[in-house]
C-alpha cells in the first residue's frame, strides 16, 4: 500500500476517533469544522444543513471566514437539493451548483465560496447537508477527494447521533418538567414557577461561565427544587393566608423530601445539592442544615436568587406581584444574608442589561 493510502486511512480512523468521543452537538461541529481544515490542508470550511420540508439550506458553521462575512446565511426554496447532490458520495464544485439559481445568492453573497469543493453530508442514505472546503492552488488528488467524501459521511452520522443524544435528553427534560409543574399546580399561585426558575437560573450559569456539564446538572436542580412539595398537604400548600408554625414547619421539609425522592434514582445524586439546598442562607439562617457561605453548594445558591426573584415577581396568598425594579432591590438588601453577594451583583446585572434591552 503507498504512503498516500496509508495516511488517508490513519486520518480517517483518528476523525472519527475525534468526532465519536463527544455526544454533544456542538463539540462534535467544532471537532468537524477543525478535522476538515486539517484533513484537507484548506483555509475555509463551510458547514451546511439542508432541510427538506422547509427546502432552506442554512450555514450551520464556518470555519476561517472572516469576521462578519457570510453571516447568518440561509437560502430558501432550494427545491434542486436532491438533485444537485445526486451523485451522492460524490465532491461537487460551488461551480457546478452554479447553473441552478437555488445557489446563485450563495455566491453572490460570499464570492470566495466559487472555488470550494463540497462533499454530501450523507447518513443513512439521506444527504442532510453539504460540507464545503476552500480550494488549494495545487489541487485535491483522486484520493483527498475519496478521503472528504468519507470525512462528510462520517460527520453526518457523528452528528446525527449527537442530535438523536441530545433529544432523549431534552425529552427527558421536558418530560421532569412537566412532572415537577404538576407538583407546583396543587399550589394555584405558582403556575410557570418551574419553567422560570430554571430559566433565571441557566442565565446565571451561563454567565458564571459554568461548564456545559455543570449546567445540565443546574437546570435539573432547578427543574426538580421543589419536587418534594409532592409530599406537603394541599390544606398547606393551597393556603391563602400566612401559615401556622406548625404548618411552616411541615412546608420546610420539601427539600427533604425531595433530595430522598431523588435519592432513589442513583444516576440523579449529583441534582441533590441543589434541591436539597435550594432554601439555605448565605447567614446560615436558613434551613434544613443551617449551612453557611460557600458551605452551600453552588447549585443551591443559584436556584435561592432564581426562587426568590420569581416568588417576588408572581402573585402570591399574601399579597400582589411586586415589579421586577422592587424586586431586584429587596433581593440587592438581602445580599449576605440571605444570598451569595457575588451571584447575586451577577443576577442584578443580567436584570440591568435585560431591562436596558427591552428600553
Ligand atoms: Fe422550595
Ligand atoms: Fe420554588
């Protein structure tokens, strides 16, 4: 076997090492926008998903382009998909596309694409998109050519699989959320309470710079916080007025309840914390442990500001919804006491930037 062979192979089998040791979407495009670069020796790599009930061919990623250039592009009616990518498993040119005015935009757009070469995204049998590389002066061999053909179909199914990942997970998702609402809905005042909270929550992550890893964990604490409430008594969760002792004392056993629901589910251990520890205080005046600082798990400090934000903002037994502006300041006067003053200067900012917005 010569050289070329040899190489081609090994590159092959390390792409699809690369591109099958993630099942997250995202990691797995950036693997492939990365691999096509270095495979092919090109500048420029182009990802594009096509799809056939809307016929729009969209740029999914672009790798080497310069700032601000093909932005956003997406091309509608492009009824010849099927036909342009017959030959499947075959490299076409953007110029060959070029007598079919589905692509003319493209081009026009973006004239440095005419000399790309693209390959099928084909999985299962079924071209999902196009994968494009810059030409280099001194041309592809037969090879290279065989070797971007069997790099488009790899990253298809890579994708795919990611893809078909991702949607049991948010199914999942989906499916803890509807549950942990129809725990919420026996309290009549709290509807949507879930799906806000977890949406506050994601925006703090995100600018706390949380791992993806670490923000599936805190949108599932944040889903499930009050999940134990499955086990307080409708006479006390329907309240409309202030509650008893007694009755405050069996509404704080929630978390307990949760975190022993949750215990029964082993693949769940790490949502705990935070639902455990959704109702701690950065003073330690909170409960069930009393816990103090960072003694509460960040999860569990993130989801306090989340609750307390929304508990304000939403009608409740005892009295009417307050503003977001009144909000923010009576969460801002219980910095330190009740919450970590660092998420929450965070949480104050992303309301600032939020309402700065919407001006
Ligand atoms: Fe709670
Ligand atoms: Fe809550």
């Amino acid at each position: 076997m010569n050289n070329e062979v040899i190489d081609s192979l090994r590159m092959l089998h390390d792409l699809s090492k690369a591109i099958n040791s993630t099942l997250d979407l995202e990691e797995v495009v950036a693997l492939v926008m990365r691999k096509a670069s270095e495979i092919m020796g090109s500048e420029k790599v182009l990802l594009l998903l096509y799809d056939k009930s809307e016929a729009t061919l969209t740029v999914r990623s672009k790798y080497g382009f310069d700032e601000g250039e093909l932005r956003n592009v997406s091309l509608r009616n492009v009824k010849s998909f099927d036909h342009c990518i017959v030959h499947k498993g075959k490299v076409i040119t953007f110029g060959e596309l070029l007598p079919h005015a589905d692509y003319r935009k493209l081009i026009t757009l973006v004239p440095s694409l005419e000399n790309m070469v693209l390959a099928p995204l084909e999985a299962r049998g079924e071209a999902c998109g196009l994968i494009g590389v810059s030409g280099r002066e001194e041309g592809f061999t037969l090879l290279e050519l065989e070797l971007f053909c069997a790099l488009g179909s790899q990253s298809a199914m890579a994708m795919e699989n990611a893809g078909l990942f991702k949607r049991v997970k948010d199914t999942f998702l989906h499916t803890s959320e509807a549950l942990a609402e129809a725990v919420n809905s026996r309290d009549p005042y709290t509807g949507g309470h879930i799906r806000r909270v977890s949406g506050y929550a994601m925006l703090i992550a995100e600018e706390c710079g949380l791992s993806n890893e670490d923000k599936e964990v805190l949108r599932l604490s944040a889903i499930l916080h009050d999940i134990g409430k499955i086990g307080i008594e409708d006479s006390i969760l329907g309240k409309g007025g202030v509650l008893t002792e007694d009755e405050a004392l069996k509404m704080r056993t929630h978390p307990d309840i949760g975190a022993r629901i949750l215990g029964f589910v082993e693949e769940m251990s790490d949502v705990i914390p935070g639902v455990l520890y959704h109702h701690e205080c950065f003073d330690g005046s909170g409960y069930p442990e009393g816990l103090t600082g960072e003694e509460i798990p960040l999860h569990a400090r993130i989801i306090a500001i989340a609750d307390a934000y929304d508990a304000l903002t939403t009608d409740r037994p005892y009295r009417k919804a307050m503003k977001g502006e009144d909000a923010v300041k009576e969460l801002a006067g219980e910095a330190r006491t009740h919450f970590d003053p660092y998420l929450l200067e965070i949480f104050l900012r992303i309301y600032k930037e939020a309402e700065a917005a919407a001006i």
